[in-house]
C-alpha cells in the first residue's frame, strides 16, 4: 500500500468469534519509530476502524502496520508492508477576475502548501499570467469534518461521536490539453552498431503545455507490441473486422516467442486471455451461412474478405485455445461457393478496404487474398491458383502484386515468385517509397500492409539470389521506421499482416548472444544509457526528455540489434486547411428543452473512401445520453449509398449530450473525422 505523509488515513480490523478475551493493537512502524494507531479489548467478534495521522517524512520510506493479537496464552502478530512518500508541494493562485482582458492589471494571490498543516499565502500585482494546468488524472481528495462547537442544533447538545468523525470522497479527474491530440514516432533499428540522429520538432501552430516525448529502448523487434497488445491502435473497436486486431497479433507473438524458447506462462496466460474474449466476440459477427460481416446480422451478407480473414486466424489459433473446426470449415466452404467459372472469387457484401480495389485487380487481389489464407491453412487451396496466371499488362495496382507475390509463395510457384518480387523491387526505392503515383496516394497503411506482404514472401520460401535476409533487412528497418508508440500501425489490416511478418523475420534472425548499450545524447547536455542484454531483451526501457523541440543522438555499441523509438504527443487546433472531408456542425441552444440540440453534418468530398470513423469530443461537464447512441446506429444514412460511401451524411437529433456539471469558461470540443485506412485523410 502507498501512504503519503501528513495525511489522515483509516485502517479497519474484523475479528470473528474469539475463544477468550484478547486484546488488539495496531502500530506503525519505522526505522526509528513506532506510532500506536489503536489498541481495543475484547471478548466478543467486533469490525473496528481506527483512524490516524501519516508521520512526516523526508523522503520515500519502507514502513509496516502490525497487527496484534494477544490472548491470555497465544500471540498472533500480522505485518503488512507500506510505501510512506512525502507530501507533493501545492501551489494555488486565486485571481480577481476569471478573464481579463489584453492590458489589464490582474491581482493574485498564491497559497503554498508545502506540507499538510501547514501554508503560506503572498498576495501578487502580475502584468503577464502564466497559467500551468496540469494533464493527465489529477486525484481529488475532498473531507468534511465533524467539529466542537458550544452551540446548540436545535435543541440538541453537539457532539463529535469518535468513529465517523470524517468522511473523505477521492476521485480522479481526467484532464486533457485543448485541441486535436497527435503523436509522431521517430524508429530507429540499430543492428548491430549504428547511430542515428532525430530532430524533434513541433509544428507551428499547437497547444502551448500539452507537448511531452519519450525515449525507449526494446531489445526485441516484437517487445513494443507484446507490451502492447491491448492497446496497438489509438483507434475505436467497433466491428467484426478491428474486433480481429486484438486476436490475431497475439497468435503470432505467441508463435515467435514459442519458437525462440522464450515464451513465459504470463505472456502466455495474457495473451490466451485476449485470444478467448477475441473468440467469443468475433462469433456475434458470424452469419448463419458460416461468413462474416463488419455489423454481423444486420448487414444483408457476409463479406468475403472478412469471412477470409476470420477463418484463417481461427485455424491459426487452435494451437493456444480451443476453436470450434465447425466455424472454419464453414467459413471455408461458403468461400468456395463463391468461385465464379473463370477461377476467381467473387466479391460479396460490403468492402470497406479500398486497397484490394481497382480495375481488373479486383477480382485477382481478392482471389489471391482468399487462396493464400487457404494455403495457410493446409497448404492446399480450393480456389485455383492458376487463376491468377494473366498478363503482367493486366496489373495496374502494386498492392494486388505484392499480394500476389506472397500467394504464389506458399503455392510454391517460384517461378512466378521470382517475376512478382523482381517487378516490385523495381518499382520501389531505397527509402521505401514507391515510384507509382497512383499508389503513392495511398501511403498510409496500404503501403505498410503491401511492403509487409513483399516481406512475407521473402520469408516464406527457398532463399532467392538477390533477396535473401540482408535484403529483407532493408524491408525491416522502413517497417519499424512506420510503428506507431505502441507497436501497431495504422489501421487493422497493416498492423496484422506487418506484425506477421516481422514476426516471422524476428524468429529467422533471432539470436540469444551478444549485448548492446545505447546511449541517447542531446544538444542540452542529456547522457543516457540503456543496456540490452539476453536477460532483459523483452524489458521494456524508457526516459522521459524534456528538450522539446531538440536534437538527440542515438547511438548502439554492441553485438545485437535493437529498436530505438523517439514518441512525440502534442496538440494541435483543429485545421483549417482542405481535407478529404467536409464537415459542418450546426449547435443550437434550446430554452424549451431540457437538453441542448447539436447537430452534425458530414459531406464526403471524395468519390469513394474507405470506412469513415467520427469522433465526437463532449464538452466538458457533458454526458452523452444513452438513448442517443441507439438513434446513430439506427440512423438511414449509415447504411452503405451508391457510391460505396459507409457514410455520407450522418444527421445527430435533438437531447444528444446533456449537461452533468456547469464548468466555468468551457473550451470548444473537437469533433473529428478520417478514413480507417488511410488516416492522414483527416479533417478537424
């Protein structure tokens, strides 16, 4: 348990049914002393509370609470270890007005509590205010308390009864900086000695307070995502599709530390434990026809891509939990009812995921998604893979190529292999970018999903000359360069077929020997070291920096590669500027309702996007009424419109968010719109 100094605190005892009288004392003890919190004699089961004063100290100290029970033979002695930290400094400043305006005089006061019972008031004339607002959850502690007084309630004498005497409400209070929050990664693969240089910088334009960075060290390519599984995109869980984000990463984590020898029962048991409640979700989406959909039973059909995505990460973890084969087998056998006579698979049910999209690839992308999940498996596939044999003049779009590529891998057709991965390697640079335009509007996480499939087909079969795992490093390394904080991506799809592969490069290249020591430097004087060795390679390291905007240095010296990353939060005003998307929103207070009215209008200014997530910011002091989340979802217009939009207009009614708490100045809240896909796409 962690007290802190100068507090009061409570402490209870329950004693049941004592053969004799005994008697109870509680103590606090210290190095150097002992505080008696309560000492009661007793023949009968009592439930006592003892209330007492946390001794001051000066620094963070290891104390116990002993617990006594003395009868007239036997002594029973319990102790329970406790973490006394000092007392934080308090500061408040109280000014005369809540606003003042460009020029004005403004007069303070500023109260100091630098420790309980204690403070110091000094009243201030300022000319300029700097206002600190701390972020994060703040705890509140609020007490009442009983006090003496001559005078009488009514007619009745006061009196401060001995228990009872305080009531204290903690709460936390989250707080969060204005504007719209942002996070840029700055990766680093350091294999084995290299150094490399960051600048971190923040944009113009963006909310004074609420930057702050990080350094971390992993040992392990998969270390940032294992510590992570929970929570791999800061993005919403809401269908069939992202509820598969939490369940098919762990298989593959599970897979590379198994292989490795150094999966523990903890990770184990974690990762079961999502691998379970991932299953049982995933089943509410399930058609009674064995398929899939992104909404379950309230879309028209399955979709093939989702059913195909299902069926192979159930198969893949039957190793770790128990998986009904009836799902896969059905799942697999409504795929194959969807061949059409040219050996292609049709598309059925709604497509969220543009990047299997375009021309005559449509059709060959989705079928050679389907048939490499077959492969996966059992090595055979009902669709035929001959199927995709056609004119190279056909492929227009790089994603279908690099999918292909990993296709004809597990079917082992090399020589096809070879063709597919040496086009790509023309069509792509040193940095990772691709020279096709079209493509290069895609970026985000089709580029990630498509180099991670080149990677798995590098992987997955006989090495090929000129691509073997110094090339596959190179793939690597612009793939770590794209991790988010917490070792995702961007979106589902990306993040589930790169952890795959980095995956499988991880268990290809592992090695338990060596050790490496990062020293991280800045321009401000920062000098921090990091030690990586076998034992500690999954421990996640980190430090806070405090030079933002700044120039650090990261540099490895050793024998074993490591991953560095930089993670830089801040926020920023909602943009202005031209977006993929167009938002208005019309709020109108009504005196006749009990509720005020907001009302939100999305119009797309693209022909086509891929699934649209909105994000709706409450004002502070603001609840979001429950009826009202029933009135979106039911709305017309998110069903699917002629131009694939999944949503076009969304129209919010009357009494969405009601008012809790009155808040003094309130702040404009942030409604928020981008492409699932594709989140640079994004309008604020």
């Amino acid at each position: 348990s962690r007290l802190t100094a100068g507090n009061q605190e409570t402490v209870c005892a329950l004693i049941q049914t004592p053969t004799e009288p005994v008697t109870l004392t509680i103590t606090l003890d210290l190095d150097s002393s002992s505080t008696k919190i309560g000492e009661l004699s007793f023949q009968t089961e009592i439930y006592r509370c003892f209330q007492f004063m946390v001794p001051m100290v000066s620094s963070t100290t290891v104390g116990s609470i002993s617990v006594k029970i003395r009868g007239r033979v036997d002594v029973t002695t319990k102790e329970t270890k406790v973490l006394i930290e000092p007392p934080a400094f308090i500061h408040i400043v109280q000014t005369d007005k809540p606003i003042y305006k460009p020029g004005q005089t403004g007069k303070c006061s500023v109260l100091t509590r630098p420790s309980p019972g204690s403070e110091t008031t000094l009243s201030l004339k300022l000319r300029k205010l700097h206002l600190f607002v701390p972020t994060g959850d703040v705890s509140l502690k609020v007490s009442a308390e009983a006090e003496r007084s001559l005078k009488r309630c009514g007619k009745e004498k006061v009196t401060v009864p001995t228990e009872g005497r305080i009531d204290t409400v903690i709460t936390n209070l989250l707080v969060e900086a204005e504007g719209v929050p942002q996070m840029v990664s700055y990766n680093a693969l350091l294999c084995p000695a290299m150094s490399k240089n960051i600048s971190l910088e923040l944009p113009e334009e963006f909310v004074t307070g609420s930057e702050r960075a990080s350094v971390s060290v992993l040992g392990d390519l998969m270390g940032r995502a294992m510590k992570n599984l929970d929570k791999l995109l800061a993005m919403p869980y809401g269908c069939g599709e992202q509820n598969m984000l939490l369940f098919a990463p762990n298989i593959f984590i599970l897979d590379y530390l198994k292989s490795t020898g150094q999966l523990k029962d903890s990770t184990l048991k974690t990762a079961v434990g999502y691998l379970e409640s991932g299953y049982q979700r995933e089943l509410n989406y399930k058609h009674d026809d064995g398929s899939y959909s992104a909404f379950g039973m309230s879309d028209a059909s399955g979709n093939t891509w989702l059913t195909t995505f299902v069926m192979k990460s159930f198969n893949a973890a039957k190793s770790y939990i128990f998986v009904d084969q009836k799902y896969v087998q059905d799942a697999r056998t409504w795929l194959s009812g969807l061949q059409k006579p040219d050996g292609c698979i049709q598309s059925v049910g709604r497509l969220f995921h543009n990047g299997m999209k375009g021309g005559v690839s449509d059709d060959v992308s989705l079928t050679a998604y389907v048939a490499a999940a077959m492969l996966e498996l059992d090595g055979n596939a009902d669709v035929r893979p001959n199927s995709l044999n056609f004119s190279e003049d056909n492929i227009t779009n790089l994603y279908t190529v690099a999918l292909m590529s990993y296709t004809f891998t597990l079917a082992g057709d090399e020589d096809m292999r070879s063709k597919l991965i040496t086009q790509l390697d023309e069509e792509s640079t040193n940095e990772g970018k691709t020279k096709d335009q079209d493509l290069q509007s895609y970026l985000d996480s089709v580029e990630v999903e498509m180099t991670s499939y080149v990677l798995l087909a590098l992987l997955s079969g006989p090495s090929l000359p000129d691509f073997g795992l110094d090339y596959a490093a190179g793939i690597v390394r612009w793939l770590a360069q794209q991790q988010n904080p917490f070792g995702g991506f961007s979106s589902t799809q990306d993040t589930v077929v790169a952890l795959q592969a980095l995956a499988k490069y991880a268990s290809a290249t592992y090695s338990p020997e060596g050790s490496t020591t990062v020293t991280v430097t800045s321009a401000g004087g920062l000098n921090k070291q990091f030690t990586i060795n076998n034992e500690n390679r999954l421990l996640y390291q980190e430090e806070k920096l405090s030079e933002i905007p700044g120039e650090y240095t990261i540099k490895a010296e050793g024998q074993s590669c490591v991953l560095a990353q930089i993670s830089l939060f801040y926020n920023i005003p909602p943009p202005s500027d031209f977006s993929a998307f167009q938002i208005s929103t019309d709020t109108r207070g009504r005196c006749d309702l009990p509720r005020p009215e907001f009302m939100l209008f999305v119009h797309g200014r693209r022909e086509e996007t891929n699934m649209v997530v909105i994000n709706i910011k409450l004002l502070s002091g603001y609840i979001l009424q429950d009826d009202s989340l029933k009135m979106v979802t039911e709305h017309p217009s998110m069903l699917a419109s002629p131009d694939q939009l999944f949503c076009q207009e969304v129209v919010v009614g009357p009494k969405m968010p009601g008012s809790d708490q009155q808040v003094e100045n309130l702040k404009p809240a942030v409604v928020k719109v981008y492409d699932y896909y594709q989140t640079s796409r994004t309008l604020c």
